[in-house]
C-alpha cells in the first residue's frame, strides 16, 4: 500500500468507520471473515499474506482454510481494474453486506517497537505496521484483530487498540442460548384455555391453544407447568401459527413400562431427551449438559432400541473430535477403529451400564447368564462403528444413527460438514459441554455446538435439551459445582 497515494481514500472517507488490521489466525479460524466487517476497511499485511502461503499445505482444517482465503483474496484483486493501492471494493454479489475496502501493504511500513520486541517474529512485524497506520491516521481508528490473546496485551502495551474477532460468535452470553423447553405460568390454562381444543391423536392428547405467549414458543420446543404435584402437565409444541399453538402430551419414559434399553429417564429434561431421540420424525438432536447429566446413556440407549429392536437404522456410527485434555500421548498403532478406540472410554462405560448382568439389571435372567450377556455385547459392537473426523468429507450415511460426541469442540464448518453427511433415514444427534472446550480458538459463543442449536431450534425435524441436573453420583454432581 503507497502510504502517499493511499492518505487521500483513507481521510475521505467516513472517519466513523474503522481499519481493522487482520491477524493471520482470525483469517485462518474464519476464511469468510474478509466480509464480515459491514461498512469498515480492512487492511491485509504482507506478514499476514507470508503466514497464510506458509500454512496452506496438508489436509488439516487450518491448511484448508489458507487454501480458502487465498483464493478468496485472488478473486478480490483479481477483479480489481483500478490498482490496489487505493484500495478494493469488497462488495460483490456473493458479500453485499460488505460495503468497505481492502487495503494490502505493497511498501515497508515500520515504525519503531522496544528492543524487546524483535522484527524478525512475524507478530511483532504485524505490530510494527499496526503502529505505522495509528500514526498515519490519528483521526481514524486503526484496530487490530486477534484471536492471539498475548498479541492483543503486547498491542495494548504499545497504546495500540486491539480487539479478539467477534463475528464467529453466535451469541454473546451463552446464558441466552436456548435450552429447548420453557415453564409456562400456574395460571396458563386461565389466560391461553378460553377458546382450547382437545383431540387424541395415536396415545397422545394434543391441545389447540391461544394467548399472548404463543408467538414467544418454537416448533419442539418442550413446555411445562410445574405446580409441585405427582403429575405436572409437560408438553410438546408441534405447531405454531400466530398467537394460535397445538401442544402435545409426552410418552413417560421415567416409568419401567417405557424403558429404553432398560433405561428410565430420571428427571424432566431427560424424559424430554428421550422424547427426541425415540421420535421417528425428528432428524436431528443436539443434547447439553454437565458431566453425568446422561447425555451419552441416553442416547446409546435409544440408538440401539431402535437399530436392534426396531431395525429403524441399520447401524450405529460413533464420531468424536479427538482433542487430547493433558500431554498428547503420540501416535496410535492399528486401524482406523483400533485408533480411535482411546478416545471412546465413555462409549464402553456406557456399554457397561446398558449390559448390566441379571442381579443388577433386576430383570431375572434375561440375559441368559454370563454367556447371554457375552453374547449380547458382541451382538451390540457389531452394530456400532467407530469413526474418524478426518474421513468424514464426501461420505454419505444411509438409514444410520450417527452420534457426534464431545461437539464442543467442533468448529461451525466441522459441524456443517458432519450434518451434511447424513442421507435419507439418518438420524444425527451431537453430544456436548459448551463449558470444556479444549479445542484452541474456541469459546462457548464460538463453539459449532452453540452455533447449531441457535441456528436449528424451530425446525420441525430437529429438537434440543439442555440437561440440568446430574445423575452419575453424588460426588460427581458436588464436584461439577463447586470445582
């Protein structure tokens, strides 16, 4: 960027909009955030274009992405026919609602940095050209973007302003995530009932409401009234249409008659899990909670009722991202399965649970003894698969349900790319704790969790619950609380 030619673009226009100077991990973490900064300039150093070109090789997602906003950045300049160096218009229309330019450095811009901070790193370049435009353009605010927390506190100790990237947050409290079912007031049937119709429909009493809390429901969503009695109304909302809903009745899992796979929901919200994941026209769930909520039992419970005993999928397919929590132990010998058999310790404790001998199971011998029960789980693993995140793109599943364990740490195009893998008569049901997350650059309002619930609630093949209490032990829930 020629700083003479460039000063006159830059103090004409409007000084209400900023020049955001763009770190290499947010293009890395983002490749479309090039277009989402709205009315603002952006301003591409030339270290940002060297780390890009030296991340581009490999089939990891960080190299994918390089590729991506490479050839991003060449169809940007590439459809410039007036030089860059007053800058490119980003508007286009695949992007029109970016409305700013784009600034690449074409000249040496360094402006003195402490000792301490030598050029030869590339942050510390990026730093030095940070500095440069904040004294070219006093008038302007001259922003760098970051997702490098110790970047941003070096930029800030040098009074330059700096700023993590905000726009790959779904939310900015996750407190305000939706959490698939919402308490309806004591005296709801008095204000929504006046007008009310009621109907059986299969085994369920489905209820035609109106009133002023009607447009605030989703499709799925689960409502309920808890008045403190044995049996308190809960429901589903399964049609919405103005101030005018249709409510209907749950199957109570929490009752042995119900169980699935032995398993009986054992408060509200799971009762609510097991409704989604039993539903035949709901083709995909995503399940939150804390450690031991009975997110995983559930779930396995009620994929193999319905690939074992129903034959509704046809196989089990189990997937995770394998982030490791301490020291990375190296590399696994064995295939693909055997690989990914470490980061599936949860899958065979549950498997423990669900093929609990006959004195604990309490059912009398169902299992035939030990050889019943042996038999049993070599029945079960050869219905279950174990996959890879690596291979997942071009695959295409048919009648599975494929269980996407520990989302949290996925990225919105992972999740994008997981989901899309599911064909006719699949079933998808993503597993996770927005609160550990151990995947870098990754926060709850970031997570492709979070990003999925928001972007899916009111669906009407989708559901989402967020699981409130835990069930696995007393020590394991005191020690979600106050560690």
């Amino acid at each position: 960027m020629n700083a003479k030619r460039s000063t006159k673009p830059a103090k004409t226009r409007d000084t209400a909009t900023k020049l955001f100077v763009l770190d290499t991990n947010v293009l890395l973490h983002d490749p479309t955030s090039l277009f989402r900064f709205e009315e603002h300039d952006l301003f591409v150093p030339m270290m940002t274009l060297e780390e890009l070109d030296g991340n581009k090789k490999g089939m990891t997602e960080v190299a994918r992405n390089a590729r991506q906003v490479s050839r991003m950045l060449d169809d940007v300049v590439s459809g410039c026919e007036d030089g860059i160096d007053d800058g490119i218009e980003l508007a286009g229309p695949s992007h029109d609602l970016a409305s700013g330019r784009l600034f690449l450095q074409t000249e040496a811009m360094n402006s003195e940095l402490p000792a301490s901070l030598p050029t030869s790193r590339g942050d510390n370049q990026i730093l030095s050209v940070v500095m440069f435009l904040h004294h070219k353009f006093p008038k302007r605010p001259v922003i760098l973007v970051s997702k490098d927390i110790n970047m941003r506190i070096k930029a800030r100790a040098l009074g330059l302003d700096a700023q993590d990237y905000f726009n790959d947050k779904v939310l900015e409290d996750t407190d305000l995530l939706y959490t698939g079912s919402i308490a309806l007031p004591a005296d709801f049937w008095e204000s929504h009932g006046q007008q009310m119709k009621s109907w059986k429909q299969e085994s369920k009493t489905l209820y035609q409401v109106q009133g002023p809390l009607v447009p605030d429901l989703l499709i799925n969503q689960f409502t309920y009234i808890d008045d403190n009695t044995d049996k308190p109304f809960v429901a589903i909302v399964r049609e919405r249409s103005g101030k005018t809903a249709v409510l209907s009745t749950l199957v109570d899992y929490t009752h042995g008659k119900n169980a699935v796979w032995g398993i009986t929901a054992r408060n509200r919200e799971q009762n609510f899990a097991l409704n989604l994941l039993m539903d035949p026209d709901i083709d995909f769930v995503t399940l939150l909670g804390q450690a031991g909520t009975g997110k995983t039992l559930l779930t396995l419970a009620a994929s193999l009722t319905q690939t074992l005993e129903s034959k509704r999928f046809s196989e089990i397919i189990i997937t995770r991202v394998t982030v490791p929590v301490g020291e990375d132990i190296g590399f696994l010998p064995g295939t693909e399965e055997e690989k990914m058999t470490p980061w599936m310790g949860a899958l065979e404790d549950n498997l423990d649970v669900l093929n609990k001998p006959p004195e604990e199971a309490g059912q009398g011998g169902a299992y035939g003894g030990d050889w019943g029960r042996a038999a049993t789980m070599d029945l079960i693993r050869s219905r279950i698969k174990i996959k890879s995140l690596n291979f997942m793109r071009g695959r295409t599943f048919l009648n599975k349900f494929l269980i996407i364990d520990e989302a949290q740490n996925l990225t919105p195009k992972q999740m994008k790319t997981l989901i899309t893998r599911a064909g006719p008569g699949t079933k998808v049901v993503c597993l996770g704790n927005i609160s550990q997350i151990d995947t870098p650059y990754l926060t709850e309002g970031s997570s492709g969790l979070t990003y999925v619930v928001d972007r899916f609630k009111g669906w009407p093949h989708s559901g989402h619950i967020t699981l409130q209490r835990g069930e696995r032990s007393r020590l394991a829930d005191h020690a979600a609380e106050v560690l």
